[in-house]
C-alpha cells in the first residue's frame, strides 16, 4: 500500500505534491480551528446566558430598592417604578426562557417567573390596602374634625349662657369642663396622627387612651349636667365612638400592609437565592463544557500533529531523494566528464529536471566539440578588431572636446534661468503673505460687525428690559394704593374696637391694649407704604434716565456697525487686488522654472554626452587591450576544451 502511494506520488508534479502536503496541513488546521471555534462559541453563550442572570440579580436588586423607598415615601411614582422593575423582570426571565435549553435551568427560571407573580399580586394587593389606609386617615381627620365642632358649638353656647346670667359659677364649671373636653379632644387628635404617621405600639396606645379619655369626660360631663346645651354633646360622643372603631379598623389594614410588605421581603430573597442557585448551575455546566472542549481540541491537535509528522516525511522522501541523484550529476559534469547518461523513471518535475540534466550532458558534448573549431577563428578576428579599435579611438577623443565646451556654456544658462526663478518665487511668496495678512484683517473685521450687532441686540433687549421695569413699577405704585386704603381701613377699625373696649370697661382692657396695637401697626404700615412710593418714584425716574442712555448707545451702535462693514468691504478689495498679484507672479516663477527644467535636461543630456565619449574612449582603449587578450585567451581556450572527456 505504501509503495504504491509512493509511486503514485513519483508520477505527481512537486505543484501537486506540495499542494497535496500543504492542502493537508490546512484541512487539519480548519479542522483544529472549527474545534477550538465551537468550544468558544459554547462558552461564549454560557457566558451570555451568565452575564444575562447577572441582568436579572441587579434587576432583582433594583427591584428591592424601588420597593424600600416606595414603603418610606409611598408615592405613585415610586409605585409606578416598582411596577416597571416587575415587568423588566418578567420580560428578562421570558428571555431566558426562550434562549435557554437546560430542564434545570428552565424549573428555576419558571419557579422564579411564579415568585414575580405571585410578587405582583402582593403588590397589588399592598396598593389597594395603602390606598384604603390613606383613606382611613382621611376619615379619622374628619371625624375628629367633627367632634372638635360639636364641642365648639357647645362650648359657644354655654359661654353665651354665662355672659347673660347673673349668677353663672355652674355656667363657668360647666365651660371649663367643655374646655377640657375639647382639649383632650384635640390631643387624642395628636396622637392619631402621631399613631397613623410613625405606626409605633406606643403612639398606638396613646391614641386609644386619649380616645377613651375622651369618651369618659363626655360622659361624666352628661351625668353632672342637664342643661339642654349638654344634649349637644351626644353627637360629638358618637362622633368619637366612630372614631375609635375607625381607629382599629386602621389598625388592621396596617397590620395586613406589614405583612404584605413581609411576604414581599421573602419573596425578593427567595428570587435572589434562585438566582444564585441559576448562577452556580450555569457555572458548573460552563466548566464541564470547557473541560469537553479542550479534551476535544486536544484530540484533534495529537491527530493533526501525527497526520502532518507523516505528510512531511513523505514530501521530504519524494523531493530530496531524486535531487540528490541530480546533484550526483552536476557534479559529474563540473568535473567535466560528459560520458555518462542518467536513468530516468520519474515524471514529476524533479524527473524533467533529470532529462533537462541528460540533455544538457549531450549539448555540452556538441558544444565542446565546437569550441575547438572555432577558436582558431577568434585569433584571426581578434588582429582585425584591434585595428578598427584604434581609429575609433581617435575619433572619440576629437568628439570629447566639443562636447565639454557646449557644456560649459550650458552650466552658465542653467544658474541665470535658476536666479530669475528664484526672484519669481520669492515675489510670490510676499504676495501670498499679503494675501494672508489682508484676509486676517478682513475676519477681525467680520468679528468686530458681529460683536457690535450682538451688543446692539443686548442693548434693544436692556431697553425693553427698562420698559417693562417701568410698567411693572406703575403697578406696584397701585398695589402701595390698595396696602394704604386697607391701612386707613384697618386703623379705623382698631379705633372702633378700642372705643367698644372702653365701653366695656374692665372686660375690655385687653381688647383695648389689642386695638392700640392693630392702629400702631396700621400707622406704621401707612408711613412704610409713603416711603415705598418715593422709593419707586425715584426707581420711574432713573429707569427713565436710563432708557434715555440705552437708545442713544443703540444709535452708536448701529453707526460703528455701518463703518465696519465699510472697512470689511474695502480689505475684501485689497485681497483681490493681491489675488491677482499672487497669480500673475505664481505664472512668472512657473515659466522660470520650466525654463530652468528645460535647461537643466539640456545641460544634463550634454553631460551626459560627454560620459557617453568618455566612456567611448576608454572602451576603445579596453578593447584594443582586450583583442590582444582575446588572441591570448582562444589559446587558453583551446587548452581547456581538451579537458572535457566527450567519448
């Protein structure tokens, strides 16, 4: 089998068999490549898959914070997020559902996608129980509201009662009573909204005892009054019975939100162990498909090796044995023994490099035969050269001599026709700066007429600025108007009541000393509003004045904008100008220097010239000396053509 292979690849050109080898070589490093290809794009999705559970553990996160901080702030925004966490997370375990194929990792991502369900139920389920606590609250504010009024209306008409009694020490009892009533009222109150606010065991306590309080002096005061005012405080007894109960009631819906927002708290570290327990299996299955991989590439890589260890020997056996035959040839030949012939089997390229080697043996024969020959011919040729070489000699020295002159009139030419491009360029370039320096000035130009139109801009905008200023004064001189009629108004008011508290005598002193101080302020406030008035009217003023200013620096401004314009359009002209300059130099130093060109390949084709005859005259003279030597080396020849052996 072997040797017919290595026959078979005797036949095959070294083209076939080199692209055999290497075709071999490449086939097993795709194969190796394919290998390490898949094992990466294995470990590459097992990567994805884990940088997308790592997604839904921050997800998770996210989802845990959004629900901490809608607990302390419980707004519908916070709400709104918390719901948007909830369907991120669902869309991301639905998109590992779809990309993952693992039973396992498809139980924990189904049991995770219940856990979210069940999550949005609670939370669901915690929104109305909030909303039905707010409303709770509400209605505890209300009905305490409620009892207040009843008890003020109570308190009204007993205090009424003791103004129109002569003997009123009951009345006075029965008012401090309904005082007290309504006071511990107002700190059951307190602490309900101490209670519904911070949701403390102890805030709760104090709020149901205040209530009871409450009740209790209600109760007592009915039992030690009869008067038909009291009768007024049934409903304020009922009001605070309800109050109570609506109490409790809010006790339990924020016992049921406690435990939601428990069940919830479970419910978000039961995601994050199963998406730890998602991580931890993706892992382990990563590093069993790596294991897999690289004993698979190994596999691969020992084969390739081996299969290529072997193609290499092969293709070495099949070149280097007949080159060696070759070189046993040529080496003959150098020799000079060209009586042997090569046997020939191969058809491959080292096999036509064979036969070009036997072939080469039989020419060398012929040829040396030849040389013989003609080496008594090159003697007779090489007397006649010798002759012709001297007259050319000659001729060639003669030429040489011309040809320096034209060149030395030539060099002359070339450095005038370099200076005047020189000057040329050199105009040029100071017209180019010019240029430049004229188009500089003509930007800062541009720039001075746009900052200057900018400025007038900012001065219109400052003079309607002023306008409004004014308008906005003239407004507030109505409103100093209106603050100085309700100042008159109220210092007549406070006289009114100081006169009722002097009609009142004793009971009255501390209305009067209250009304002294309501004028006081009155006249106070008066005289602040007269100083306001002199303050805007002096602002009218000066916002006049200034107004006055702005339109007379607009005008300015709008002048240096028309004189800049003109400075821009006269360096716009004198760029122009010195654009043609530019171009009419740029044509002379163009010219120049095409003369100078032409010059310089004048005088360079005239040097060269003269090298040329130079070089004529020396390969004269080496050809005289070489036909002497060339008489001498067809002897020489002769000597060495005896060496080969032909037969």
């Amino acid at each position: 089998m072997f040797r017919w292979i290595n026959h078979s690849l005797d036949n095959m050109s070294v083209k076939l068999k080199l692209s055999l080898g290497f075709g071999l070589v490449l086939l097993l490093t795709l194969a190796i490549t394919l290998t390490g290809w898949h094992g990466l794009d294995t470990m590459i999705e097992r990567s994805e898959s884990l940088s997308s559970i790592g997604q839904l553990s921050n997800l998770t996160k996210d989802l845990r914070a959004e629900r901490i901080i809608f607990r302390e702030e419980n707004t519908q925004e916070n709400a709104n997020r918390v719901v948007e966490r909830l369907n991120e997370l669902e869309a991301q375990l639905a998109t590992l559902r779809r990309e993952t194929d693992d039973a396992k990792s498809i139980a924990l991502l189904t049991e995770q996608s219940q856990i979210v369900s069940r999550m949005e139920k609670a939370f669901a389920d915690l929104g109305l129980d909030r909303k039905a606590r707010d409303q709770s609250r509400i209605e505890l504010d209300q009905q305490s509201e409620q009892a207040v009024k009843a008890v003020a209306q109570v308190e009204s008409e007993v205090l009424k009662a003791v103004s129109q009694e002569q003997d009123n020490s009951e009345r006075l009892d029965e008012f401090t009573n309904i005082s007290q009533l309504k006071q511990q009222i107002q700190i059951a109150r307190y602490q309900v909204q101490a209670y519904t606010f911070t949701n403390k065991e102890a805030d709760e306590s104090a709020a149901i005892a205040a209530i009871d309080e409450a009740l209790k002096e209600v109760q007592q005061i009915a039992q030690e009054q009869a008067d038909e005012n009291i009768q007024g405080l049934i409903p304020a007894s009922e009001t605070l019975q309800r109050y109570r109960e609506q109490l409790t009631r809010f006790k339990d819906i924020q016992v049921k939100v406690e435990v939601l927002q428990e069940n919830m708290e479970d419910l978000g570290d039961k995601m994050l162990d199963l998406v730890a327990r998602l991580i931890s299996l993706q892992s382990t299955q990563r590093d069993v498909e790596a294991a897999g991989s690289r004993t698979l590439l190994t596999s691969v890589a020992g084969l390739a090796l081996l299969i290529g260890l072997l193609a290499a020997w092969v293709m070495t056996q099949q070149i280097t044995l007949p080159l060696q035959q070759t070189l046993v040839a040529a080496g003959r030949i150098a020799k000079g023994n060209l009586s042997k012939d090569l046997d020939i089997q191969r058809q491959d390229e080292m096999g036509q490099l064979q036969d070009s080697m036997q072939t080469m043996t039989s020419s060398l024969r012929h040829l040396v035969s030849g040389i013989g020959d003609g080496v008594t011919q090159i003697a007779s040729a090489a007397e006649q050269l010798s002759a012709v070489t001297e007259q050319t000699c000659v001729g060639v020295n003669s030429q040489k001599d011309e040809t320096d002159q034209v060149a030395t009139a030539m060099n002359q030419m070339t450095a005038t026709v370099q200076e005047i491009a020189r000057n040329a360029q050199e105009a040029s370039q100071a017209a180019v700066t010019a240029d430049q320096q004229a188009r500089d000035g003509d930007k800062v130009v541009s720039q001075a007429i746009s900052q200057i139109e900018q400025l007038a801009s900012e001065v219109a905008n400052s003079t309607q600025a002023m306008n409004r200023l004014k308008l906005e004064s003239g407004k507030i001189v109505g409103v100093l108007d209106v603050i100085k009629s309700v100042s008159q108004q109220t210092n007549l008011l406070a006289l009114n009541a100081a006169i009722e508290a002097a009609r009142a005598g004793e009971a009255g002193r501390g209305f009067a000393v209250v009304a002294d101080e309501v004028r006081g302020l009155a006249q106070r406030t008066q005289e602040s509003t007269e100083e306001i008035e002199e303050l805007i009217a002096a602002l009218q003023s000066g916002t006049q004045q200034v107004a006055t200013t702005l339109d007379n620096s607009r005008s300015l401004t709008d002048s240096s904008v028309e004189l800049s314009r003109r400075a821009g359009c006269a360096l716009e002209q004198i760029t122009r100008t010195v654009a043609t300059i530019q171009d009419m130099n740029q044509q002379i130093a163009t010219a120049s220097e095409e003369q100078s060109n032409v010059a310089e390949q004048i005088n360079s084709n005239v040097l060269r010239v003269r090298d040329i005859s130079e070089q004529t005259a020396a390969a004269s003279d080496e050809t005289a000396a070489s036909s002497v030597e060339l008489a001498r080396l067809g002897t020489h020849l002769r000597e060495l053509v005896g060496k080969f052996r032909v037969n």
